[in-house]
C-alpha cells in the first residue's frame, strides 16, 4: 500500500510572508518526519526555519507557512559559517512532558555543522498559550579537518528505561550514536560511536566517486532513524546520494540489536559497522528513481513507514511516501 503526494515546488519563506495556508491532499517534503498529538499528525521537513504541515488522516494535508523556528537562533551562524537559516533534516520527540525538535545546520558538502534542539509544552498551532518553541542551543558540533563525522541528520530515540539518545551523521566516518542527559544534550558521562558505516574505512579509495562533494568522500551513508519494536532497536539508514532530482539513487538499509548502542546486525548476521544493512525501500524506476531519508511510527491505525521519493512522473521533485509495515514471524520489517 503506497500513499505518494507532491505539492509546487516553491520553497516556503523564512516568515510565511507571501505564503497562504492551503490543504492539499498531496505533499511535497524533504527529509519528513512526523509526530501525532491530540487527534492531529504533524508532519516535519527541511525548508527555512523547518517546514510545518498537519493532518488528521495523513491524506489531506494542510501547509503552514509560518515555519517551527520562526526565529533561527544567533548561534547557528556564529557555529556554522555560511549557514543562512535553510534547517534541514528534523527529528521529533516526546519526552518529559515537552516536545522536542533536533534540527541540522550546516553547507553542503562540509562537515562544518551543527545540531540544535528546541522544546514545546504542544504541538498545536492554534494553542497561542502554550504552543512557543523555545531554543536549548548546540547538542553537538563538527569541523572541518577536526572531526571526520558530520553533525547533521539526528535522530532521537528513547531506549526500554525511558533514557534518550540520539543518532546522526552523514558521510565520513559513517552514523553516530550518543546518551543524551534529561536537558538533551550530549551525556559527558558517555562516549561517542560509529554504528554504521556504508563501506569500511579501508575501502573508500576504491569506492564509487562522490558526484555531489569534494570534501565528504565516499562513505555514502547518512540519515539514521532507530525504532523500537519488540526485543530489538531498529537502526535504518540511507545508502547512496539523495538531492539529485532524477538522477538521485537514494535506498534505505536496516538492521537490529536487542542493545541501543548496537551492534546493530543485519538479516545475514553483517555488523552495519562493517557496511552491512538489508535493503528495506529503493527505487522502482517506475514511481521513484529513489527513496530515502526516513522514519518510521507505532500510529493508531498500525506501524509505518515514511520516507522522501523522486518522483519519476514529477521529473524528480521530492515528495512524501508512506508504507505500513508488516512485522515477519522473525521479527523483521518488511514494506507494504
């Protein structure tokens, strides 16, 4: 079952200025995620100050002009220089009785970047009184010729204790997984690890050239998403190069480990450190030259999966996916 939508590939303004809100039974996102509240899906992607939309079926959606961080804080230009308030990749979650948003800024193509989260009592946008998302600052940074990851794409999961924990990365040395503490900022008690690389270290000479950047190298992996389902954690994660329009190649890998910080293994028992991953959603040449960027919900009506596709008969503008999950009696996930 396949749910598809695309809207006009006009970006939305920093302000909504100029922008009305309209609904639109279809939906054109990058890199969406989603968080449901009181009845109504909230639907969250890159764009200026991180794009809005909202649904109660998750087939009409209504398109909110006025972005999540109406006001992109001082500090992600003075931490990212270039940075010009286009957010990109969000996560959302629920804990300690707030919403909390993680958000990625950065330049294509450099490791220069950082991760900022903000919190919300509600999700509402109509709740004057409370709705407000107030900025928590840098969870955590990169730079370039100091680290060889990438601090965009977080993911935020909460483990079986209830503690949280956040995954990102792009490129270079591969996913990154770290505890969180009760504030949502990197647990100094805890250490950084790489749970998933695309290739192993030792191989990205030989590797596919990367068509899109000089600087990020080979290690063609980004965009984590963890969820928990039964016994296991399920590491999900981006192969290949999204953002080409048409010429995207874009797929999604998973694997799973009964511990967050992993090993998280695939269906023919490969470490994702090591460059494993089972294929989960690619391209059929026929909808989508490709599929990525994803994340995936325990809703009212079952488990599901979402994504970005490039959409063949849009000549590869990025519109939303979504599958509802069936679970196999060996307690892996297969796309509907």
């Amino acid at each position: 079952m396949l749910s598809a939508a695309t809207v006009a590939a006009q970006p939305p303004s920093r302000r909504g200025r100029g922008r009305a809100t309209f609904r639109t039974d279809t939906a054109m996102v990058h890199d969406p995620v989603m968080a449901y509240e009181n009845g109504v899906y909230y639907m969250y992607s890159t764009g200026m100050g991180v794009q809005v939309m909202t649904s109660t079926d998750r087939k009409t959606w209504t398109f909110h002009p006025q972005p999540a961080l109406g006001r992109v804080p001082e500090w992600t230009h003075d931490s990212v220089p270039g940075f010009r308030n286009h957010v990109w990749a969000p996560d959302v979650l629920r804990y300690r009785d707030r919403w909390w948003i993680a958000y990625s800024c950065s330049t294509f193509g450099r490791n220069t970047s950082a991760i900022g989260i903000a919190s919300s009592p509600t999700l509402d946008l109509t709740d004057s009184i409370h709705y407000n998302w107030t900025d928590h600052g840098c969870v955590v940074a990169s730079r370039e010729h100091r680290d060889n990851w990438n601090a965009i794409d977080p993911a935020l999961i909460l483990d079986e204790a209830g503690q949280p924990w956040m995954a990102w990365g792009s490129f270079w040395d591969g996913i990154q997984l770290q505890r969180l503490d009760t504030s949502m900022h990197l647990d100094p008690t805890s250490q950084r690890r790489t749970i998933a690389r695309r290739i192993a270290l030792r191989d990205t000479l030989s590797a596919e050239p990367n068509p899109t950047s000089q600087h990020a190298g080979r290690n063609a992996i980004e965009a984590p998403f963890i969820m928990r389902h039964g016994d296991y954690y399920y590491l999900m994660v981006s192969h290949d190069y999204c953002c080409r329009g048409a010429k995207s190649n874009y797929k999604v890998v998973v694997g799973r480990s009964r511990d967050i910080a992993g090993p998280y293994l695939d269906r023919e028992g490969r470490d994702m450190a090591a460059g494993g991953g089972t294929l989960l959603i690619e391209g059929d040449k026929v909808d989508f030259e490709a599929a990525g960027h994803c994340a995936a919900y325990t809703f009212p009506d079952g488990d599901w999966f979402i994504c970005h596709g490039y959409s063949v008969a849009l000549e590869g503008q990025s519109i939303l996916i979504q599958r509802h999950i069936r679970w196999t009696d060996d307690g892996w996930m297969q796309l509907e």
